[in-house]
C-alpha cells in the first residue's frame, strides 16, 4: 500500500559508530548534529497547564548510511513502530542548519572545556580541538550522503508502507 507523507527537516545525533538518530547514546559516544530530512508519520496536539503544542512522530530515513532506506513499519492496531517522537521540524534545510550549527558549539564548547577543566595540558586540549574537527568531517560526510540520497524525498513523498 502506498502512503503519503510530509517531508521536513529534522536535527538529528550522530553516534560511534555513525549511526543517526535523535538521542545521544552516552556523551562518549556522540559524534556531533547533523540535519535530515523525515517522514512525518503522524502529528499530535498536547496540551500541558493550558499550552499548546505539537509532537511529530517521525521516521529518518537512513540510521545507518550503509544500509537501505528506512521504510514505516506499523503495528497491527495501526501504530508506527519504528519512528521517533520530536517536538521541533523546520520546513527548510536552512533553518535546521542553524539549530544543528548551535548545538555543535555547544558540543565544541563543552568537549574542550572538560579538558581545561580536567587540567590537562595544552597539548590534550589541542588533541580535543583536533578530535572534534574530525567528528565535524565525520558529520559533515554523513549529512552529505543522506542529503544525496534523500533528493528524491519532496515536499509530500509516496512511499510504500507495510
């Protein structure tokens, strides 16, 4: 059967070893933020001391760049089972760009200043300098093959659901 989605713009985590998803896996193991695009599942209002808000689940469509393309997988009550609930979309690459662009100077931010700190010398704050700048290629690197292969992913998609 096929469905229609909306297609937005997500920040996503990268984790050791560059796998994608929406939640750090331990602070040993996050690599840096990237942006994807994501199926928008399904879209919840909810409320909380009279305010409003919404919750997307979502479904990324690469959590390993060596794999196929995740496809939605629902339940037999009709519950999307491998998707991801977010409370942030961008409905341009853009404006999540500026988001992921934040929360990796904070990452930077935080990953030399626990080494300064930890009072370790100048050559070991050098080393996180030079450790972060490869986990930003290794971001960079994965965000481009997801941006590749999502090019087919529009503004609504069809796609094949189970």
């Amino acid at each position: 059967m096929e469905q229609e989605y909306d297609v937005k713009y997500a920040v996503a985590v990268v984790n050791k070893p560059g796998k994608v998803s929406f939640y750090p896996q331990g602070e040993d193991r996050l690599v840096g933020y990237i942006v994807s695009k994501v199926l928008v599942i399904r879209e919840e209002e909810k409320y909380s001391k009279g305010v409003g808000y919404t919750v997307y689940d979502v479904l990324l469509p690469y959590v390993d760049i060596s794999n196929r393309r995740e496809e939605p997988i629902f339940s037999k009550e009709g519950n999307p089972v491998n998707t991801t609930r977010v409370y942030r979309l961008y409905d341009s690459y853009e404006e999540a760009a500026k988001e992921r662009d934040e929360l990796n100077k904070k990452l930077k931010f935080a990953t030399v200043s626990k080494k300064i700190y930890n009072g370790c010398s100048s050559k070991n704050v050098e080393n996180a300098f030079f450790d972060y700048n490869a986990q930003m290629k290794e971001c960079n690197n994965i965000e481009s093959v997801i941006k590749i292969r999502c090019e087919d992913l529009k503004t609504k998609s069809r796609v094949l659901t189970q």
